[in-house]
C-alpha cells in the first residue's frame, strides 16, 4: 500500500509533535515515543490496520537489518554495551574510586569537577557519541564525590559535545558538513571559497555553537543554575542526591581507569582514519586527514574501540588479582542492564524518526520560509527553521541533509552575500533544535552518560538552550543587516550578557 503524502500538509508534525509534548507532560519516554509512532503509521496507512502492522514490521527490521546486511545502527548498540562493561569493570575493581580519590587531592572543589568535565572536549571531539560516553564515563565519580548533580553533568556533556564536534574539521560532524558544502559550492559554481575555507567561515559565525560552549564553562565556574537545575543541585548539594555508584572494597589504582580510556580514545581515532582510508583507497583517492574523516566509518570504529578498552581493563584486573571470577562476570551483567534502558529509547527514537522522514515533516517545515520575505531577515528566519526542524525531528544530521541545500538556493537567488551566514544559520539551528528535543538521540546518549533521568536531562537544558537561542536570533538579524560577521558575534554577546544578567537578577 503506497503511503499517504504529507508534504504539503501541517498535519506532517502530528507524530513528532504528540511525541514531544508527551514526553514533557509525562515525562515517559518510550510511552511518549510509542503513542507518536503508532499515530504516524496509522496516519501514513490511512489507519488500516494491517498495512500499518506490516509497515511498523519493516520499520523495525529495518533498524537491525538492511540491505542484505547488519544496519550500522547496530554498531552504536553494541557500543553502548562495550561502554556499560567497561564502567562496570572501572567500578568493580575500584578504578573509579581510586580517580575519584586522585581528583579530589588536586581538584578543590566543585567548581573544579565541572570545569574538568566541560574541559574533557578538548580531547574527545571526534564524534558526540563517544563525547558523551566516554566522558561521562571519566567524569561521573568525581562530579559525584563533590555532589554534583546528574543533570548538571548531563548538561555539560551534552552542551560540549555537538557544538565543538559541529565546529571541528576533524570530527565525524566536521567531515560530514564540508561533504555537503562541497556539493553545494559545485551545484552553484562558486569558486571564491574552499570547501574548507567556507566550513572555517561559517563555524565562525556559529554564534549557538560558540556560545553555547562558552555559556558551559560561565556555567561551571560560576555556578549560574537557573530553573529546575537550581533545585537539582540544591539536592545534589544538601542531600548528597547524586545517586552514587556503589563502591566495592577492591583497592584500585587511577592507571585502571586512565589506560582503558587512552585506549579507547587512540584506537577509536585510529579506526576511524584507518577506515576512511580505506574509503578514500578503493576510491582511487589520495589519503588526507580530512579526507579520511569523510569517508569514516565511526560505527565501526567506536566497537573496535570500545572492544579494545574492554580488553585492557580486563586484563589489569587480571594482573592485580583483586577481582574474583565470580565479581568480574557479575560486573558484565550490571554493565549491559545499565544501558539497556538507554537502548530502548534510541530503539525508539530512530523509529520515530523513520515515520518523521516518511511523513515528509522537513519537506513541510522548510516551505514554511518560502515567499515574500525581506533578505535581511534570511539568516534568522533560517535559524529558526533549522531548530523546529532538528527539534521536530531529533536530528541535527537530517536537518543538514535538508536545510543546508534549500539555505543555499534561498541565498545565491536573493543575496548571494549572505550565503555563508545562511549555511552557518542552518547549522547553528540544527545543534540548537537537536539540544532542546527529547527525541534526540545525542540528547538521549548525554543523559546516558551522566547515568541522569532523561526527561530532568532535557528539563533542565532547556533554559539554558533557550537563553543562547535567543542571543543567536539577534547576531543574526545583526549579520542580516550588516553583512558583517564580527558585528553579528558582538551583537549576539551583548545580547547574552544583557540576559544573564537579568535572570541572574532575578
């Protein structure tokens, strides 16, 4: 049965729209995400109930199995898992314990443990997923030792690992954007810019991106907690709320949990430039770092990473002695039952994702900025757009795919001058819309990594989201009228102060 066809209807939002408001109101995800994917199959098989069964059959096998192979989703699952076991093998043989300890000679105090946490991107920015993961991984006993609450960690990883990967030429995000700059720049015969010149361009006009990082950092010295975060780390605080990990009585040493991650951060980096050689080999193409970050395979990359981390750790448990058989197999079980929850959301969510895509809900949303509207007012409009997408949809790589090119076309036809703050528009808002949405699957993976209540995650991000969100619209209607992305930045640092500082009054 051929699906019904809601491109040019506003009823393409129903299903990802139920799904989000239902995850706010009730803070039940997988209930939330049920009730949108069940709508949106219904509403695309004309409520018939056993196409809509056979299409939510293929949907589903469609996530493990695709084209006569193993889908690549598959490999993030198994990463997940891998990442389970190793915080569980760091945590049965006390390595965990040994770093919190460590920290806590040379960290001295809270304002420390953030500031560690927000700083770990400058060494994981290769893809969001690990970001979040392994960081979380590192951070998490020593936000805990010094009562530091889940969500606040959330936010950290979180609001560190999309906007420096979406501004890094070296990260999977970086090489994923020059690809679609590259076409665009030859579909439009521009020569002026390099695909890497326009990359560096318009990640300098990222204004979400940019102060987004620089509100975590003002976050974690000063302690600016605002809305729900304001009362979660007041329990944290008070009531050491920060559901600590349990600790076992095996006297571990800091080299068991830095070794593991070493080598989890090198093979992963590795894999990735060793795959994308590859790539780049049967291509015919002459090997380049960026070249290789392009044509990567991270999935597979982040399993032999993760599987590697495994392995030493278990080796030095082995070589210390101090684990039991018994306790060490124990440790596996715990390790995978703790990502199992986080795996059925992303489950989930990629469902939902699917029947946004075949509701055509981009399509929609992107007609919405055609017509009658003043080029000035391009690059905000743009913003906007990008974030109700990637908010709507729960993807900033999806966002991309389908606003960079409509971004592109709208600006060489109308102001060909605006065309790199258009593209930067479009990128600012996908990370924007993507940090907002409960349906994200980078929002979801941060909760993970924190070990956070998923809804309190997205609670309590979101008016920190919003704040930065708002500067952002006034540094673009800036560039709008000027022209000028250095009036557009101080535009939008202004306005962020001016912000801060009245809700700090308040």
């Amino acid at each position: 049965m051929e699906l019904i066809d809601y491109s040019s209807s506003i009823w393409s939002v129903t299903p990802a729209l139920l799904a989000i408001v239902l995850a706010i109101a009730t803070r039940r995800v997988l209930v939330s995400l049920s009730a949108g994917i069940i709508v949106g199959a219904l509403m695309l098989n004309d409520a018939s109930i056993f196409p809509t069964l056979t299409y939510l059959k293929g949907n589903i096998i469609s996530l493990v199995y695709s084209d006569g192979a193993i889908n690549s989703n598959m490999n993030i699952v198994l990463f997940l898992l891998l990442l389970g076991i190793l915080t569980a093998l760091l945590t049965v043989s006390g390595s965990n314990r040994a770093f919190a300890e460590w920290a806590q000679k040379r960290i001295k105090g809270r304002r420390g443990a953030k500031l560690l946490a927000a700083s770990l991107v400058f060494i994981t920015f290769i893809d969001d997923y690990f970001h979040s993961l392994a960081v979380g991984a590192i951070a998490r006993p020593v936000t805990d030792r010094f009562n530091v609450s889940r969500a606040k960690l959330a936010y950290i990883l979180d609001s560190t690992a999309a906007p420096m990967c979406v501004m890094m030429p070296v990260s999977s995000w970086g090489a994923y954007i020059i690809t679609l700059v590259a076409g665009l720049l030859a579909t439009y015969s521009i020569t002026e810019y390099t695909p890497m010149g326009a990359f560096v361009a318009m990640s300098s006009m990222n204004f979400y991106a940019i102060f987004s990082l620089l509100m975590v950092f003002f976050v974690a010295y000063s302690s600016f907690d605002i809305g729900s975060m304001a009362r979660h780390e007041k329990a944290a605080l008070e009531h050491n709320d920060t559901e600590s990990e349990e600790e076992t009585g095996a006297k571990g040493h800091v080299r068991n949990l830095v070794l593991p991650i070493l080598v989890l951060i090198v093979v992963t980096v590795s894999m990735m430039m060793y795959t994308g050689g590859q790539a780049l080999a049967e291509a015919g193409s002459a090997f380049s770092v960026l070249g290789a970050f392009e044509n990567t395979n991270v999935g597979v990359s982040l399993v032999v990473g993760g599987s590697n981390a495994v392995l030493i750790s278990t080796l030095l448990i082995w070589f210390d002695r101090q684990v039991s058989l018994d306790e060490y197999a124990r440790a596996w079980i715990a390790g995978i039952k703790s990502m199992l929850g986080a795996i059925a959301i992303l489950f989930f969510a990629w469902t939902i994702n699917k029947i946004v895509g075949d509701m055509q809900t981009g399509k929609y949303l992107s007609s919405l900025v055609s017509g009658n509207i003043p080029v000035q007012f391009l690059p905000v409009l743009l913003f906007i757009l990008g974030s109700a997408m990637a908010f709507s949809t729960g993807t900033s790589w999806g966002t991309f795919g389908i606003m960079l090119p409509i971004a592109a076309a709208m600006a060489t036809n109308t102001a060909p001058e605006l065309l790199l703050p258009c593209l930067s528009a479009v990128m600012a808002g996908a990370v924007c819309g993507d940090h907002c949405s409960p349906v994200s699957d980078t929002t979801i993976l941060s909760s993970t990594g924190a070990r956070c209540n998923h809804m309190d995650h997205v609670t309590t991000q979101l008016p920190y989201a919003v704040t930065v969100a708002a500067a952002t619209c006034v540094g673009y209607i800036v560039v709008g009228f000027t022209d000028s992305g250095l009036a557009g930045f101080a535009a939008t640092a202004l306005s962020l102060a001016v912000l801060v500082f009245i809700v700090k009054k308040r």
